[in-house]
C-alpha cells in the first residue's frame, strides 16, 4: 500500500505542532506518500472513529483529553504505557492489530540524555498531574535517590507517593509554598501549566543545575529565563515533543533513526511564526 495516513488526536487540536513535526520527518525521509492531520476528537467521539479507521492508517498520536479513554479500545499496550495508565501512541499493524505505548516517558529520557544528564542522584517535580506521572516514570530510570514533589494539596500529596510506589521510585513529598527549595536539586522538572512557575524565578540560586520545563508555548517561561541567566542547563516543551514525535514516526513508519534535527527545526520554525 503506497497511501499512508496518521494523524494527531484531541480536544483542543488547533494548536497541535504533531502535524508540522511528523510532515517534516515524511519530507525529510522521502515518504511522499505520507499524510499526517489533525482530528478535534473527544471521550465520547473516540470509540467510533478509532472503529473506522482503514488499512491504510499506520498510527495515531493522542493528546489529553484521551490518552487514557483510548486504553479499552486497543489490542494491547506496552509495558512503559501501563506503568503510567497513559496511551499517546498507537500503532496500526499489518495484521490489523492496534497497539499502544507512551513515547513521552523515554522522550524525557532522550531529551536529557542530548545535554548530557544521564543519571543523578536526586530530582524534584513540580506539580502532580499527568504530566508529573511521566516524569517521575523517567526519573524511575535515570535518579539513584528520592525524588521531591512539591504539590498544593494533600490528595495530590498522595497520588504522588502512590505513583512513586508503582513506578518504583522514592518519592517524598512537601508543599507547593516551600517550592523554592526546589531549585536546589540536580534537576528539577517544571509540570505545571502557563504562569505557575513565574513567581519562583526569583530564587534560581546562583550555581543551578537542569531545568526541565515542559512548556514550549509561552517559550522561555520566567523560570526558564532566569535559570539561562544563571547558567544553567535548560531543557524545554518543544525538546520533549521532538523527541517524543521522533519516536512515533519511528513505530509508524519503521524508518530509524527518525530525523530529529529536521523535525526540531520544524517545530521552532512554527513557533516562530506563530
């Protein structure tokens, strides 16, 4: 079949940078026959358009809010997805079969591993939502100590330290007030939403370490300026949504390695302009 299609999955899509990132990597490795678009798709529009999918998808990539509604839908998810009860990717086979997995978690790794943090021997996360869940599933395979979560309340306190426990990881938690302390540790990943983390740039301590903010859009956060300022190793959203993209064009076309460089141009191209 020369035809092949994929496309990115969610609610709100208009925003996505997926289609820019994964049309580059088509154009990049000679896949003229490759189309990538974007669907605005919710819980409750999932299960009828995954069940009319043809043979010619090769795959799909899933932002919120479905990354966990698609599970019930699939012929089988990776051992990495069901850590994190999270699908951002699935795979349509040959055979018909259509298979998960989660491409955020070693995406997080791999954009770490490009500046040099292979391991360390301790970390703190801010924020507890889906995103600090991935994280701390990475962390699960590059931290030797405890990891810190700082949280604004008690029931998030404790998902955390259950999250912990599942993945692996000894995870202690403390109050979203005490955040600063944070920007003490050997790395330190931003999870929160737009805005959240301003207040702190202030308190970027003179000698810091990583900073991996997931955001790519406002691009750099204040933390992220004031952490540049200081010297110290950056890591942003538009690293972990090439690495994460690179990843998924690799399952979905079986071409390796996926042309990173091409695609992160791409991505901060479309920033640019936006």
């Amino acid at each position: 079949m020369s035809v092949r299609r994929a496309a990115v999955l969610g609610s709100p899509i208009e925003h996505s940078l997926s289609p820019v990132l994964h049309r580059a990597a088509y154009r990049e490795l000679g896949l003229d026959d490759w189309s990538y678009d974007r669907f605005e798709i919710d819980e409750a529009r999932l299960p009828e358009f995954v069940a009319g999918l043809g043979p010619e998808w090769a795959g799909l990539s899933l932002t919120m809010p479905l990354k966990r509604a698609v599970m019930p839908l699939l012929d089988g998810i990776t051992v990495t997805a069901a850590s994190v009860e999270a699908v951002n990717t699935v795979v349509l086979t040959e055979d018909g079969r259509r298979l998960g997995d989660n491409t955020d978690i070693p995406g997080i790794v791999a954009a770490l591993h490009e500046r040099g943090v292979d391991k360390v021997e301790s970390a703190a996360v801010l924020g507890a939502g889906a995103t600090a869940s991935s994280a701390l599933a990475a962390l699960a395979r590059i931290c030797t100590g405890e990891v810190t979560a700082y949280v604004r309340s008690g029931a998030r306190a404790g998902e955390m330290r259950q999250w912990g426990e599942r993945l692996g990881v000894a995870v202690r938690t403390a109050d979203w007030a005490d955040a600063a302390e944070a920007l003490h540790a050997p790395l330190v990943i931003a999870t929160t939403p737009a805005g959240t983390t301003d207040a702190l740039a202030a308190a970027v301590p003179e000698h810091p370490g990583t900073l991996f903010d997931v955001l790519y859009e406002p691009w750099p956060t204040a933390l992220a300026a004031a952490w540049a300022q200081r010297g110290g190793e950056l890591v942003g959203g538009l690293d972990l949504l090439v690495h994460q993209a690179v990843l998924q064009v690799e399952q979905m076309t079986g071409r390796t390695p996926g042309p990173l460089a091409a695609m992160r141009a791409a991505g901060e191209a479309a920033l640019a302009a936006r």
